[in-house]
C-alpha cells in the first residue's frame, strides 16, 4: 500500500511537467507564426512602399514628356486640348492616391493599370503632336511657297501698271497737240480801229500770235485749251487780271492768257491776239504755248 501511494504523487509530477512541456511548445509555435506572419507583412509593405515609389517616378516622366510635348507652341485642336486636360487630371489623382498613405492590393493593382492607360494615352498624344508639327511645316513651307509666288505676281503686276503708267503717260504725251511754227506780229491800233504792224515797243497795242497744229491722229478732237505765257525782256512772266494757274510736264505754272482752239486735226492755223494791260518795253519777248498738259511749242519778237 505504501508503493501505492508513492507512485501516485510521483505519476503527478511527471504529468505536470508534460503539461508545461506543452505550453511552453505551444508558446514557441504561437511565436514563431507571429514572427513569420510579421516578417511577410513588413515584406509585403516594404513591396507596396517600393511598388509606389515606381509609379511616383513613371508618373513624373509620363509628365514629364507631356510637358515636353505641350510646349512647342502648336494651336491644339479642341480635343486634343481635352485630352490634354484629362490625362493631366489623371496624373493629379493618381498622386493623390499615392500621398494617401497605405494601399490595399486592389487599389495598387488600379493605379498600375491607370498609369499604364496614362503611359498608353501619352504616347499616341506625343505622336499625334509630332505629326501636327510635321504637318504646321508643311504648312509653312506651302505658305512660303506661296508668299513667294504672290510677292513675284504682285512685283511683276507692280511693273506691268508701271509700264502701263508709263505707256499711257507716252500716249497721253503722244496725244497732246503741237505745234508746226510760231511767229508774232506786233500790232498798233489806231484810232479809227484799223491795225497796224509795228516794230517799235512805244507804239504796240497788242502781239498776234500765229501758229498752226502738227496732225496728230492720236489727239482727241473738239476743244483744246491753249495757255499763253509771255515773258518780257527782263524775264519776268507778264500777269494779267485774267492770269491764273494750269500744270503742264507736271509742274504748276502761272498763264498769262488762256483761249479754246477747235482742233479737226486738218492742218487749220490759229491766230491769238493778246493785249498788254501796260506798256511793252524794247527788247525780246518770249512766247510759250502750252495745251492738255504739254509744252506746243514756243517763239520770240523783238521790238525796238
């Protein structure tokens, strides 16, 4: 009986220690699932950390070449201004997305398939870009090409209204009367109204001044005003009330006398008297015709 009851307490012990045994093993696997549970988590976050910082950086140059693409000065189209626009706020939310913190793998998963839809995107915008320059400088080349062909038309159209300026200014020229000869005679008026022809300056009334016209069937038949300047033997224009203005070889000049001639290009003679409103005075004086525009043809007499 006494074996008995010493085995009991002993059988006891050893069951205790199997116990702690147990715990203690059970203890050691609880921490070493832990442990490994914890090291794949720290590794899955060090991945996604590492996956983030990736798609940080493939944004900036998906940005990057956007930027470089949008600033070469091309007029972009409504859409692909629009599409511009849109992919610029993809990049804004995928950095949001990415400052937010921590991601779950679905989220991540996402934004890898967004940035690889925006690199997509990115790609054919660079391209259409690049053939929207291609075309501007085919454009540009037309355009110069053009403006080339227009200076050239405009410069010879400029020459060719210069040749017709100047054609038309030879045939307006070519049209204007002249005349065949000039002789004036001065005349004294006596009291009875007869003329005479004199030769001395104190006694001359008036100079008749005779001319024909050279044939010129360019010129315009009808009237044709005749302007008439003399200037007297100190070479000053002589002016009369009725002198005004007229231009002639494009100059302005002052008449001395004006009168209507009624040309029939038929080789007629013309006779103009003109008085002196004060007294002629000995020496030379010159006489000068001028009509539709141009110099006729001048003379001269000398009285004593």
């Amino acid at each position: 009986m006494e074996n008995q009851n010493q085995d009991q307490p002993a059988r006891k012990d050893s069951n205790k220690i199997y116990f702690l045994v147990a715990v203690i093993l059970a203890l050691l696997g609880t921490n070493a699932y832990l442990f490994f549970k914890d090291k794949k988590a720290s590794e899955r976050i060090v991945t996604i950390s590492d996956e983030k910082t990736r798609m940080q950086t493939e944004i900036d140059k998906i940005e990057a070449e956007l930027d470089n693409a949008s600033s070469n000065n091309i007029k972009l189209s409504e859409q692909m201004q629009n599409e511009q626009d849109i992919a610029r706020n993809k990049i804004g939310e995928l950095r949001t997305a990415l400052k937010a913190g921590r991601l779950t793998q679905g989220q991540l998963a996402k934004a890898q398939e967004d940035i690889k839809q925006l690199r997509y995107f990115v790609t054919k915008y660079t391209a259409d870009i690049d053939d929207l320059k291609k075309k501007n400088a085919s454009l540009i080349t037309e355009r110069d090409v053009l403006q080339t062909t227009v200076d050239s038309v405009s410069s010879k159209a400029s020459d060719l209204e210069k040749q017709n300026q100047e054609l038309s200014t030879k045939v307006q020229a070519a049209a204007a009367l002249k005349t065949g000869n000039i002789s004036a005679t001065a005349l004294t008026i006596r009291n009875n109204g007869k003329e005479s022809v004199v030769t001395r300056a104190s006694t001359t009334d008036k100079l008749r001044i005779n001319f024909s016209v050279v044939n010129n069937s360019l010129a315009e038949k009808g009237l044709h005003n005749v302007f008439l300047r003399v200037i007297d033997p100190s070479g000053n224009l002589i002016i009369s009330s009725n002198s005004g203005l007229f231009t002639s070889d494009d100059e302005e000049l002052q008449f001395t006398y004006k009168t209507a001639i009624e040309f029939a290009n038929d080789g007629k003679a013309y006779t103009i008297d003109w008085a002196h409103n004060g007294n002629f005075q000995k020496g030379i004086y010159t006489i000068v015709l001028y009509s539709d525009g141009y110099t006729m043809g001048n003379g001269s007499i000398a009285l004593r």
